[in-house]
C-alpha cells in the first residue's frame, strides 16, 4: 500500500519538501529555544499570513515573490536595534501578529477573487492538501531556500554557538552578535514561510519548538541537541505526511500530534536515562 502510494510524484514533491523545511526547522529550533526567541516563530508566521492573503487577492500565481521579502523585512525590523526602542520586540511583535491576521481576514473577505473565503482561511491557517499539489517549481524553490538555510548555518555554526549561549562574551571576543542575530531571524522567517504549505500558519512555530524542546530532554550537549532535533523533525515530517496519506487526516495537524507524542517519548526515556 505504502509503496503504491510513494510511486506517485505528487507523494515524492511532499516528502522531499517536508524533509527539507523540516531539517531546517530542526536546526533552527535549537537555537531560536535557547536564545528565548521561540515566540518570533510565531509571530512571523501570522505577519506571513497577512502578506499571503494580499497575494491571493491580487491573484498571484506564486504567493511567496511577497511573503518571503516582506516576512524577512519585519524580522529585521523586529531583531535591529531593538533595545533602542520604547517598544519592545515582543510588544512590536504581538501587534504585528494581531494585525497582519485581521489584515489578512478582512482583506480575503472583500476580495472577489475566491468563492470559498472560509475554506482559504482555513487551509492557510492550519495548512491543507497544498503539499500534496506542489508543482515542480514549487519544490525547486524549496530546495533552494532549504540549501541556503541549511549552508548558513553550517558555514556560521560556530559564531550561531557563542552567540547562542553566551552573547556578551561574544561581543567582547569582537563577533558581531546582532549581525548574527539578524542573520538568524532571516533565516527563521524563510523557514517559517517554506513550512506555512507544510502545516499552516497557526501550527508552524509547533514544527520548530518540538523537535528542539525534545532533544534537550535527553541531550545536553548543543551538538547533540542541534542533530538529534533535525534528524527527530525530519522523521515527525515523514512520519505525519504518510499518515495523512494512508488515512486521509489534515497533513498540518497530523505532523504536530506525531511531534507531541515522539515529545512525550523523549521526555519518559530522558527520566529513564537518569535514573
């Protein structure tokens, strides 16, 4: 049955793009749980939903020639010089969230362009069956931005380190922190665009906690963190998109539950381990 089902490009487009967001969502969560920036996860992904919705009203073939360039400027926005001004990040951040959302609902009401407002809603929200419709195009364009993902932070792994655990240190070693956390809030707003098909705005920040939040229960090391937290996101995707496909449930929710329960897993093994 599952082999039947793998024979199909559509199949293949889904998993190779899963595996892919995934990977980078591991790597990501890591860093973004660590340094308290869970929260700009999903954030950004409600900013994405509102400049998503202008894309649909306005009918364009491919939503992310705006979500990604807009996305990425309000990360910016979000992380430079943040503690300059009278507004906090995660105030900034919370009403961004809350207005690009009415931004986006109000906008795909009046638009004329779609006769099913509710299930649009619906499917950006908390994703649908567009990872089972991707184009080739589409699964170009992730494998692009996956590689770019994944090359950064490989390339500046071990500057992302010290930033990560101790960023006053960094800054007295001349590492240019902010850059660094600039460069990780780009990268987080590109992931969380790419995973909006996979999961949906509302479930994308799930897809970067659990895996990282997992992996700390049962490693210290950041190394050991950092890979069991993709190689865990990437085997949570797999597992959830076949399982939507061999049982017909919604592809965004079905890979949170696996990522829920491979959490409640790691959690009992970790009280195992030390006792």
């Amino acid at each position: 049955m599952l082999g039947y089902y793998l024979s199909f490009p559509f199949v293949q487009y889904a998993l190779i793009v899963g595996t892919l967001v995934a990977l980078c969502s591991g790597l990501l969560g890591v860093v973004l749980v660590l340094k308290r920036f869970a929260y700009i996860g999903d954030g950004l992904s409600h900013v994405a939903f509102g400049v998503m919705s202008v894309g649909m009203a306005l009918q364009l073939l491919d939503n992310m020639i705006i979500t990604i360039p807009v996305t990425i400027i309000v990360a910016i926005f979000l992380i430079k010089d943040s503690e300059k001004r009278k507004i906090t990040g995660e105030s900034a951040l919370a009403m961004l969230s809350v207005g690009s959302m009415a931004f986006g609902y109000l906008v795909m009401n009046m638009s004329t362009t779609s006769s099913n407002v509710g299930g649009d809603v619906c499917a950006a929200l908390f994703g649908a069956t567009s990872i089972l419709t991707l184009s080739p195009q589409d699964v170009n364009l992730s494998i692009i931005m996956s590689i770019l993902v994944i090359g950064t932070f490989i390339v500046f792994y071990h500057k992302i380190f010290i930033v990560t655990f101790d960023e006053t240190f960094a800054k007295a070693t001349g590492i240019k922190a902010d850059r660094y956390n600039l460069l990780i809030a780009v990268l987080t707003a590109i992931v969380i665009v790419i995973a909006m098909n996979l999961v949906g705005a509302i479930l994308v920040s799930a897809l970067i906690i659990f895996p990282a939040i997992s992996a700390m229960t049962l490693f210290q090391q950041f190394q050991l963190v950092t890979i069991f937290s993709a190689v865990l996101s990437v085997f949570n995707s797999a597992v959830g998109i076949i399982v939507s496909i061999l049982f017909g449930t919604p592809v965004g929710a079905t890979i949170v539950m696996i990522s829920i329960a491979s959490f409640f897993m790691c959690k009992v093994l970790g009280l195992l381990i030390r006792r």
